[in-house]
C-alpha cells in the first residue's frame, strides 16, 4: 500500500516569496534522504498555488519527515507567509505518482484546510484548490 500526500500552498505576497522558495530547497534536500519516500513531483496553478505530492511507504514516513528537519522549520513561517493552505492523503495499492488531475480532485473533495494568519477570500470560504487544474515542474526522487 502506497500512503500519498498532497498539499497546495499560495503565498499571500511577493514579500514572502524568496524565503518560501529557500526552504522548499531546504525540504526538498531533506525530502531526497527521508525514510520511505518514494517519489512525488512539485507543480503550479494559474492562480500561483504551489503544489506537492509525494509517495511513502508508510503514513508515520511522511509524518517523519513533516515533523522534522527544514520541513518542521518552515512550518511556523506559513501561518504568516500564505494566505491559502490545504492538503490530501489517501492511500493506492500502485507505488505510481498520480496525475494532478488526481490529486486536484482529491483534495477538492477530501481536502482539509490548513490553519493560516491571513486567509484568502477563497480560503475563509473554504475552497481547497484553485479553479484550473495545477501543472507539474519536478519530478522529485528518493536518493539512489
């Protein structure tokens, strides 16, 4: 069984946008070395949300890597730093990366809302994703 996370995250303000960009870096390399990732890839939307999705082999491997490291770090600065944040995670009996068609749906019909300082309209209304479908950037894989 393959356990799939997928957060979308827009970033309230250009103020925020190189700081944001520092530590998806930072979890990026932390991502690449972490206990039962499998794969995942980072994406957009037209709205400027920024997508992840991400393969693991266990739930308590994702919460590992959530709840350490640079990832654990940038945490506290998106309460300030976006203004949308919401998230998925399902499980898939294929180790396959989903289409974003996929994970748009899913967290469009499952998603929950995560806590932000300064929520969007969109947000406060309690949409979970924007209205196209995201496209995907990078391929993320585990270190060989």
């Amino acid at each position: 069984m393959t356990h799939i996370s997928a957060t979308r995250l827009h970033v309230r303000s250009k103020l925020y946008f190189l700081q944001f960009q520092i530590y998806v870096l930072r979890c990026w390399l932390q991502l690449k070395r972490s206990k039962g990732f499998r794969g995942g890839i980072l994406g957009g939307d037209a709205q400027g949300g920024a997508w992840t999705i991400t393969l693991w082999d266990s739930d308590a491997d994702m919460r590992a890597f959530r709840n350490s490291g640079a990832h654990r770090g940038a945490m506290p600065h998106l309460l300030n730093w976006c203004d949308e944040a919401s998230y998925a995670h399902w499980t898939a009996e294929a180790p396959a990366i989903p289409s974003m068609e996929e994970a748009h749906q899913r967290v469009s019909t499952s998603g929950k809302i995560s806590k932000v300082n300064h929520p969007s309209a969109a947000q406060a209304a309690g949409r979970t994703v924007s209205e196209g479908l995201p496209r995907v950037g990078l391929t993320l894989k585990p270190r060989a």
